[in-house]
C-alpha cells in the first residue's frame, strides 16, 4: 500500500513528550502507524496565560491518502579532480565552509588562520580572563571557528535566496554532533560549549578530503600582479595558488588596510555602534513568561526597537539569555565586548547588545572614506581601552544612563574583568549616546525591570563599517583571481549568512562562473 504524507500544525505545551506529541498526531489525523518529521518548532508567548510550542510536522502514513514527501534539492558541489590550489584566509563560518566546498569539488585547499586551534585558544582566553594578559593569537576575535565561536551560536538569518547553502550548513552542523533540533527550531543555536566541539569535527573532516590547515598563520600582505594575485605573504611564509578568498572577519583592521594598499576597493557603509545591557535573568523571564521558570524552555529572550525620536535608530542585537558578557577585544590596545552563553542558556544574567544604527557621514557631516571609518571606529575602541587603562568596561545602571548620573554603588555583573563606573554617554558619540538614551526609555517600557540593568562597555562589532566592491560570488572589482566573503566583505553577518556567503563564492569558483 502506497504511503501518503501530510503536513499539519499542532499546539503543545511548553513540556511536552514525545508521547503527547504521538498522541496527538494520531487524534487530529485518526491514523494508528505513522512517522514523524518535525519541520518547524517555535514558541508561542503572545499570551502569558497560555505560552505554548507551536510545531509543524510532516507525517507518513499509509493510512493517509495521497501526497508525496517534499525533498530540497540539496548543494550540488561538482566535484572533479583538479590541479588547482586555493587559499582561504580565516577559520570563521564564511572562510571554512568555503574552504570545504573547494576541497569536496576536487582544489587541493589550504585554510590559513591567524589565530589558534580551538583548544589552544580556549585556554589562551581563560588566562587572560584569569591574569589580564591579551594574547594576539588566543582571544574572542581571532582563533578557529572565528569570532563565532565564542558566541551564543544563533543560526537563524534574514538572508534570502540560500536555502541550499543554510541546509548544508545546517546539516553539517549536525553531522559534527550539532543537536538535530537546529534543524527545525524557529531560533536555533549552538551554544559555545558545543561551537568549540563542533568546529573541531569539521577540521578533522576538511583535514580527511586533504585539506590542509596552518594556525597562528597571519597574511601579512600579497603579491599581485596586473589583477592577479600570485601568492599570500604570510608569517608562516609564502603560498602560492591559482585562487585566493580572504574571510578573516570584521575585526581584522591591518588586514582591510593591507588590501586597500594592493587596490581593493571598499565603500563606507552603514552600521552600528553602542554598549551591552545586562540584567538578571529571572526579570527579564518574569517580563516576558509572566513566570520565574517555563518548564521545557531555557531562557526567555527580547528583541527590541526604537525609531530613535530624530536620532539613530536604536535596536538590541545579539541577545543571550542564561549568558555571560565578555571581553573581546581583537588588539591590545582596544577595549570591546561582546556576548555569549551556552547550550543550557542556565547562567544568572541575559545581556544583549544595545546599539544605534548609524550614517556615518551624517554623524561627521561629510563624506567619509573606507580609511577614515577605519580609524574613526579605532579610535573609539581605543578610547575604552584608554579610560580603563585596560580591559575592564566602563559601566552604570541602565537608570543612571537616563539620568545622565555617575552610578556609584557596586554592581553584580557576569564580566569576567573588573568594571569601572563611567559616565558612558560621554564616552560614545553624542548623537550614539542620545539615541541610545530615548531608546533605553522606550524599552524600559515594554520590558518591565529593564531600567534596573546595567549598561556596559562597548559595542562596536555588530558588522563592518566598511564594504568591499565585488562582483556576484565575491570577486572582487578589479581582480581575477581574489574574493572577499562574510564579515570582512561587509555583505553578510552573523553564522549562517557568512557561511552562506563563503559558500556561494566557492561553488562560482568550482562551476568557473566567475
């Protein structure tokens, strides 16, 4: 008897069984045998009387009557072999996903990064956490799996037209023992517990198609010639390929200068800049939940917005609840920090980026080049560093902000360096400062217990100031031979749209479109 399938929604609560889940399959189809996929799986909580997971599933039955199981197409990578060699630089989700995708069409592919292994730099971080002491290959901006590694590890992405590319990420993921759940929740993520796990895993896989993988690696410059580039300048030595992607992040600032030197050209563009709010993560459940606790649910989560009342817009990014705010600093000199939790999401405090998207040329009244915006943001970051006298973040209460008040009373706080009380709004940008000010009070608003968080640090790495000129697939203007992919592009941010990004220039490369 032919086997039928069928797609329907199903409401559940919050703690649901597997049991449940069946039964309830069986009474809205009035079927007894049946398989089950589960397609999507978000929740609910429009009403805090009646939080509850909503889940599609697609059923198979052959006591369901027509329909057939719908199947995307999956990457198709052209594989053949080759002689030609590709270098990639930079671990990150954009340039190792790139890397692989050459490696399985049949490049003989090396993946050069400036950082340490996984291992190696979690222990270089927790040293510097623990003495003070920055390591240039060890630390939240630079190392394998890039800045994402050390990170909440969201997967969920506004990009369009990579359905192909998110799937075999996706599917990668969880080949490398990703939980299978990142496959259908509304908002998947990885936690960095079982990011460092998991970029190991892909390692050893892109290390068994014979790919080969240089850390604490720097590209220091490149040789190029009439538009091609003949070979990376790096301090490992010199390598040489017929194909170069450059994937090395949003961070890397002497790597954008370098390649302006050698004629790529950027445009400024938009982007954002601000602090982290952090609070108790049981204020921001009780906001949202209507409850300390949801059984079956880890943490509650915010995304919130502000038009800015004339100023910059002003919108929270990032958010990690059950998380922890870290010092992630890409140099010495340069104080930042950023977010990140792991896979339980069941630490104290929830801490979100708060950040005003902002024009820079209309914040200086002027036209200003890629370089300018360089050091603009620079400058910035090393002002932080410069008031601190080193990594510990300037701080007040989200109330003290407002106020335009110095807090003075000892906070508890999930950084791990020290904090020191500011007055933050004159450490950012006026114009940042007032937006994000009016921002703060309309969210203190629609989250109840949001004004009695503190503010902190800054946050200056939501994406880059800076965007190459390139061509579909990532070649850059003016070159034949030379891509640029993910965050350093200033064309994608985030896990999924940088892999996404870095796959799309390789599969142009492997099908010789570009």
């Amino acid at each position: 008897m032919k086997i039928g399938t069928k797609e329907i929604s199903l409401n559940l609560p919050t703690d649901h069984t597997e049991t449940q889940l069946k039964k309830k399959i069986s009474k809205k189809l009035r079927i007894r045998e049946f398989s089950y996929e589960i397609k999507k799986k978000s929740l609910d909580a429009r009403k805090k009387g009646n939080i509850h997971w909503q889940i599609r599933v697609r059923v198979s039955s052959k006591e369901i009557a027509g329909g057939t199981p719908i199947v995307a197409a999956p990457l198709d990578i052209p594989y053949k072999k080759r002689s030609q060699k590709a270098v990639v630089v930079g671990s990150g989700p954009a340039g190792f996903f790139a890397a692989l995708v050459l490696q399985k069409a049949g490049f003989n592919t090396i993946l050069i990064e400036r950082g340490s292994d996984a291992h190696k730099r979690s222990d270089k971080i927790r040293e510097f956490e623990e003495t003070g002491v920055f390591s240039s290959t060890g630390n939240y901006a630079f190392g394998e799996g890039g800045a994402g590694t050390f990170s909440d590890g969201k997967l969920t992405s506004r990009s369009k037209h990579i359905s192909q590319e998110k799937e075999f990420v996706i599917s990668s993921y969880i080949k490398a023992g990703a939980p299978e759940e990142i496959g259908y929740l509304a908002h998947p993520h990885l936690g960095s517990d079982n990011i460092k796990k998991i970029v190991c895993a892909l390692r050893e896989e892109f290390l068994s198609l014979g790919g080969k993988v240089f850390f604490e690696t720097f590209l220091e410059d490149l040789k190029v010639e009439n538009g091609i580039v003949r070979e990376a300048i790096t301090s490992g030595g010199l390598f040489q390929a017929d194909k170069f992607i450059i994937a090395s992040g949003h961070s890397a600032y002497e790597t954008y200068r370098m390649l302006m030197a050698r004629g790529v050209k950027f445009r400024t563009k938009n982007f954002a800049i601000g602090s982290r709010v952090e609070h108790p993560q049981e204020i921001i459940n009780k906001a949202q939940w209507g409850a300390l606790r949801l059984p079956g649910v880890k943490a509650a989560e915010y995304r919130l917005t502000s038009k800015g009342s004339g100023g910059f817009p002003v919108y929270t990014f990032c958010m990690c609840p059950g998380g922890t705010i870290v010092p992630s600093a890409a140099y010495e000199n340069t104080n930042i920090v950023n977010g990140m939790s792991r896979y339980a999401r069941d630490e104290k405090f929830a801490n979100a980026g708060c950040v005003a998207g902002i024009d820079l040329n209309r914040l200086k009244g002027a036209e200003i080049s890629p370089q300018e915006a360089l050091d603009w943001l620079e400058n910035i970051e090393k002002s932080f560093y410069e008031y601190s006298n080193g990594f510990g973040a300037p701080f007040c209460t989200i109330r003290d902000f407002i106020d335009k008040k110095e807090t003075s009373k000892t906070v508890e706080s999930s950084y791990p360096l020290s904090l020191k009380p500011a007055a933050l709004w004159e450490l950012l940008p006026l114009e940042v400062s007032d937006s994000i000010l009016v921002g703060l009070k309309e969210f203190s608003k629609k989250i109840k217990g949001f004004e009695v968080g503190i503010i902190m640090g800054l946050e200056s790495k939501t994406s880059s100031p800076i965007q190459v000129e390139r061509e579909p697939g990532g070649l850059c203007c003016g070159f034949k031979n030379l891509y640029m992919v993910g965050e350093v592009s200033g064309s994608s941010g985030g896990i999924i749209s940088s892999a996404a990004d870095g796959i799309k220039a390789a599969m142009s490369i492997a099908n010789h479109r570009v």
